[in-house]
C-alpha cells in the first residue's frame, strides 16, 4: 500500500479561477502554465484552462506536448529559442516566440518558414532580466517589422513590482512612451497587475499564480480576491508520541518541549516538496482544526503539535496546503513564496484530480 501522501487537484478550480481572470478583464488570456504548470499537471491544466485564448510557457517540448494533445491556442515560448536548430520546430508547431535580444533577430535568417513567424517583442522597461533596452527597441523592432519570417508582433513587457506598493506606474510609463509610434498589440500585464491595474490590460493579460488560486499579493488573501484553491496536499498521521517536558524532537533537537504533549508524526517530507527550512510554527490542518508544526522537517516526515487535538491518532487526515489552508500562509511562515512551494511538489506524490462542482 502507498504512503499515504497525495496532492488532490481540483480542476473546477482551475476553471473557476479563470473566469475570476476573465471576469477582471476583457483582454484576452495568455494562460501561463510554465514550470509543468506551477507543479499542477501540464496537460490536465491546460483541459481545464482551454477556454484560455493562448498558453505561455518556456520549454518548446512542452509547446510540441500540447500541440500533440490537439491545443490550437496560441502557445508563446517565454524566453523564445536558444539556437538556429530550435526553428524549423517552431515553425512545425506553429509556435510564437518571445524575441528578447539582438542574436535571437540575427538567428531569425536560418527561419524555414517565411512570413509565418508570431514574434512577441519584448521591452525592458525597468525590470533588467530579458527585453531590448529602451535605447535599443527602436532599431530592433524596425528590423522585425520588414524581416520575411516574422507574420505578427506583440508588444510586451514584464513588471517587476505589480504585487507591491510601488506598483507599475514607472515602468508603464516607459513602456507605453517607447511603443507609442507603433501600432501593434500589446501584452503586460501579470496576475497582480490584471487584478489591481487595469490600465495594464491591453490586447493579452498572462495571469499565472491566481489560476492555481493562490493571491500574487502579501497583504490580500486569495479568499477575498474570489479564488479557489487548486492544489491541497493532504497526508495522515502515521504515529503519535506522547513527550515529557525537556524531551526533543526530531533531528538536532531543535524544538524542546516546555510542558507533557502529544506529538503527531506526519508522512510528508522535503523529499516530497515540502520546504525544509519551514520552522516551528507553521500553519498545518489536523482533520479541519488548525494547530503547527513543530522541530525540524525530515526528507520522508514532519512533527505536529496535537496537544489541543486529543481525539486525533494514527490516520488522522492532514492538511499541509489547499483547502483550508492557503499555500500563502505555509509560503509566508516559511520564508518562501506560495509559487515555490507549488513548484517544488516532487514526482514521488501522487496526484488525484476531480472535478468539484462550485
């Protein structure tokens, strides 16, 4: 019989969560669905997100997986192609590419297919990761707007502080001065910007985290933007120990206890995903009553405190992250980011998927 660990997917929430993102704007939806779409399943996310207009990701084996599974969206390659060699599949898979840099144009020549090439231009405005500098959007877009391969373009750009009190107004301002004289469609905005600047909207919004129903925001739940959990990971208890005061847990005895108490072992561990740094404290639902990790996460196991829990024993149903328990709240007592922790799940927990109506 199996540990008794699996990450449940909830695809109706998948699909809940992007009517929250098409409710929040009238832009069309490049759904991202990169990092095998943030930990949830490539394919199974994009069934349940195939109302989207477009699919982003990175790697174009992906890109050809979904072209094979029968997608006829637009699919973009975030960072484009890496060498002359990766062209004659773009255009097999009628992949569009974001063109980021000079020697990405310069490869361009060796492109098999003329005039058929969707090229999305991305401009640095700020963020200083890929784009073209602003001294140099100029040059490079006239270039691809006479070169024979390239059929279409869209303007981009990436914001570095959408989820944050800084917000985007500088790097909006650059962007929307550098692209004023060109008449083409534009792309901006992430999840934080779709949901709080709709000035960012445009012709394409790629909305990522608030798909799998986690807030891209620290101060703002994912309860109050109306978003559903897509992922919970669930384990059980698969022993207790009842501790005297003085007596430690787990490896390096970091946690000591002050007083007699029970303590729940849990078959989840940093092998599984879970972050290890994840300290004493932490948010974890025994059953559907909140109560904290404690002492140091294993590779295969964690300690939880049942002290206020005494009903519960070996079998005991446990919550790590999902419902009930936002994977925001884990991500922040952690130090971490909730898309970390839904990357990191690993290949050795299970998955079940269902559909729960809502």
């Amino acid at each position: 019989m199996p540990r008794p660990i699996q990450a449940r997917i909830d695809l109706s929430a998948l699909e809940w969560n992007l009517q929250v993102a098409r409710r929040a704007s009238s832009a069309r939806i490049m759904a991202v669905i990169k990092a095998d779409a943030y930990g949830h399943g490539l394919l199974r996310a994009a069934e349940a997100l195939n109302e989207a207009e477009g699919f982003a990701l990175l790697d174009i084996r992906d890109a050809i997986c979904l072209r094979d599974a029968g997608f006829g969206q637009t699919i973009l390659l975030l960072e484009g192609f890496f060498t002359p060699d990766d062209l004659s599949l773009v255009a097999e898979y009628d992949l569009a590419c974001v063109i980021h840099n000079q020697q990405q144009i310069d490869m361009l020549e060796a492109y098999p297919s003329r005039g058929s090439l969707e090229v999305w231009f991305k401009v640095g405005s700020g963020m200083n990761r890929l784009g073209f500098a602003p001294d140099k959007v100029h040059a490079a877009l006239e270039r691809l707007k006479v070169h024979p391969a390239v059929s279409g373009i869209t303007l981009m750009t990436h914001f570095a502080q959408a989820d944050e009190a800084t917000g985007v107004a500088a790097q909006l301002d650059v962007f929307n001065t550098l692209v004023a004289p060109y008449r083409m469609a534009r792309s901006l905005a992430n999840s934080a910007a779709l949901l709080r600047f709709p000035a960012t909207h445009a012709d394409w919004v790629r909305p990522g985290i608030m798909l799998y129903g986690a807030s891209p925001f620290a101060e703002v739940s994912a309860q109050h933007l109306g978003l559903q959990p897509v992922m919970t990971l669930q384990s059980r208890i698969i022993a207790v120990q009842d501790l005297s005061a003085g007596e430690t847990i787990g490896y390096g005895g970091l946690f000591r206890a002050e007083a007699p108490m029970r303590v729940g072992v849990v078959a989840c561990g940093y092998a599984d995903g879970y972050p290890r740094h994840a300290p004493t404290g932490t948010p974890v639902l025994v059953g559907d009553q909140r109560t904290r990790i404690v002492g140091r996460i294993s590779m295969d196991m964690l300690s939880v405190d049942l002290s206020a829990l005494p009903t519960t024993d070996v079998g005991s149903r446990v919550t790590l992250w999902g419902e009930g328990l936002p994977v925001e709240q884990v991500a922040h007592a952690a130090g971490t980011i909730s898309y970390e922790l839904l990357c990191a799940l690993t290949a050795r927990v299970p998955i079940v998927t269902f559909d729960q109506a809502r």
